[in-house]
C-alpha cells in the first residue's frame, strides 16, 4: 500500500498572505486545526496550526507569512512512499495533518489520523468467515461442513464449553478478526486455534484418501 | 481490550473559570488542541478546543465558560467499556481527545487518535516467525526445520522464484505481519499461504506416522 492510497484528496489549505483572522475562520467553518500554506503552484511554502493562530491574535500579528512554519520543519511524504512511512511519522510526531507530495513537489493530499485508523480497522473488521474461506479454497477436498464439525470439536476442547458446527459457523459470520484476536488474547493463539482445525481435517482428509 | 488501557493517564485539562488568554498560551506549550474542563472534582463540565479560543480570541471573550461545549455535546467512553467504543467514536467524529471516565464520572485519561494508531501498530509489527513459533508448538511431532522446508516449497511454487529454506527463515525473521499482508494481498491470502504449508507438513506427519 502506498503513501496515495491512504490520503484525503480533497483538503484545505491557504496562502501566506492571508490574514490571520480571515485563516481562523477558515478553520473553525471547516474544523481544521493545523493547515498547509502553498503557493500558486500547490507547492508548499509553509505550515500552520490553530495554536501558531491563537499566538498570532494575541499577539495582534497581520497575516499567515509571519506566524507559519516554514518548510523545513514540516514534514512530508512522497505520495508513492511506503503507507508504514505515514503511520510512522504521524505517531512519532504526533501530526494532525501529513502533507502528501508528487515528484513536481506539489501537494496534492494530507493524511489524517483518523485516515490511518479507518485503514487500519479496515483489517480487524474483515469477517472470520473470510478467512475460513480462504481456508476451505486452499485445502482442496475439504468441505465447509468439515471445516464446521472440526471447528466446533476444537472450539469445545479449547474452552470446556460444548458448541456445535452451526453454532460456529454463526459465530464465524458475526464476528470480526479484531473480535477474534481480542478474545482469544491475540494473533498468534488465534492462528494456533486455526491451525489446530485444519491439523483435525487434513489428518481426517489423509486417513479417508489411505482407506 | 479495555477503553482504559489505551487512554494517556497524563492529560492536560483546564477549569471554566481560567481566562482564555491563559489557556491559550497553557495550549500552545502543551501542543493540545482540544481540552477538557474540569470541576474541582475531575468531573467534566465542559470541553473547549483551539478553534474556540480563537473565536474567543476574536470576539474579545474573557473565560472559558463564554466559549466551552457542555457536557451534553461532549462524546465519553467508560474507562472499563471495550477499546472498539473509542476506535469507532474517534473516527466518526474526528476526535483529537477522548475523555475516559470511572463510575464516578470523574475524568481518569484521554486517549488521542495517536495512541489508537500505536496500539493498532503493535499488530501489525508482530514479527512473522512469532505466528511460525505457535504454529510449531501446536502441530506436535513437526521440527522448525520441517516447517522451513515446507515454506520454501510453497513459496517457491506460489512466486515461481527459488528459495531455500534458510532463506525463508531469514525473511520471517526480518519481516512483520504487516508486510506480509501488504505483500500477499491481504489477510485471507496470507492465512491461506501459512493453511498450505500446514497442509504439506501435516501429510507428512501423518504419512511418516502410518508407516
């Protein structure tokens, strides 16, 4: 995934000869906190947040050229950069905003926090039964009812609690892979108890090819 | 995973009865764009964030009762209410704070969008051979080595491209969940990758077993 894939390509910014009270309204009609200053071209030329603002008022400055940050204490990313590189930056500096550039140094996204988190929940929200899916298409000659019946016969070993394979396979189709992990204290139990399931039904597929 | 073990005990807060002026600048070292306000209790009376300070600022406001949100506006999570409630909270509503409350509604932390990313993080910076380890301990009577050897195998038939087993154990090493799901394409492709070696290695085992 890429840096692009993850950006908001329709974003706010201003120019250096704004003013400042003219800025902070801009800001608080779109709930902005922090803002890229580009110029005719969208490169950037600096940078802006609504607390370089509150400083500016109070300080009875005029316009946005005074109070930025300028670029070399902005971070960006290149829009085809790794999308860890976004997540690693806006956690390590803690960024409300991440400017996104092309290879003419133009602005043409920011990525916000809550872009990584939506990118993020994306993974934990895929269904479990996605994955026995997966699983059902990879072991050739395995049906989805077996999956089921050694699901069923695992999960009752593993928690004392007897389930049977429709019962399961409900479960599988409400919960989450986020779900999944938390309730079975995380990826690897999870991939362990998957991996006891299939270790059942590809013992039970070699016993039957042998008779 | 509770709301509580993901929220910053350490958070900034301010009382309605602080000048904004004060509150400002107390912002502005603090690098906090949005706080709480707290009676003498720690219970929440309001929230107030950058962009009302500088509409205060503006409109020539004295304290922070003028400019705060009440309480009826305010989104709060109970300290012991799953990690999900603040994950979905903060996305929906552009978040940049948090508040977690106790039984008693007193104000016990904050969690910001950035502690959300880190915690999601840590999936997917567990290290792949991590999933290899639980995969070993739950199929008994299957050595490290002979999963190496399936790996190689199953990659080398999936990509095309030769690998040796000890190569394949240096990548695992190296490489995290995340760059395996980026590089696979996606969860269910990855599960299905690991289900085809369990597949390989447990006909052996079960071959050998029947000899």
């Amino acid at each position: 995934m890429k840096a692009c894939q993850m950006m908001e390509k329709d974003f706010v910014y201003v120019s250096k000869d704004d003013t400042i009270v003219d800025v902070s309204i801009k800001m608080e009609e779109t709930k902005r906190f922090t803002l890229p200053i580009l110029d005719e071209s969208m490169k950037l030329e600096g940078w802006a947040t609504s607390l370089d603002i509150t400083k500016g008022l109070r300080e009875g400055k005029k316009t946005m050229s005074e109070i930025m940050h300028t670029i070399d204490e902005i971070k960006v990313v290149h829009k085809d950069a790794p999308a860890k590189n976004v997540v690693t930056d806006t956690s390590e500096f803690k960024l409300i905003n991440l400017p996104i550039i092309d290879d003419n140094e133009k602005v043409i996204g920011v990525v916000r926090p809550f872009d990584i988190i939506d990118t993020m929940s994306d993974l934990y929200d895929i269904k479990v039964y996605k994955i026995y899916e997966a699983m059902e298409s990879q072991l050739k000659g395995i049906t989805w009812d077996e999956l089921m019946e050694a699901s069923a016969k695992v999960s009752t070993r593993t928690t004392g609690v007897p389930i049977t394979a429709e019962q399961y396979e409900n479960n599988i189709r409400k919960s989450t892979f986020g779900d999944a992990i938390w309730a079975t204290g995380g990826l690897e139990s999870f991939f362990a108890g998957l991996i006891s399931v299939g270790e059942l039904v590809i013992a039970q597929k070699v016993g039957n090819a042998r008779k």
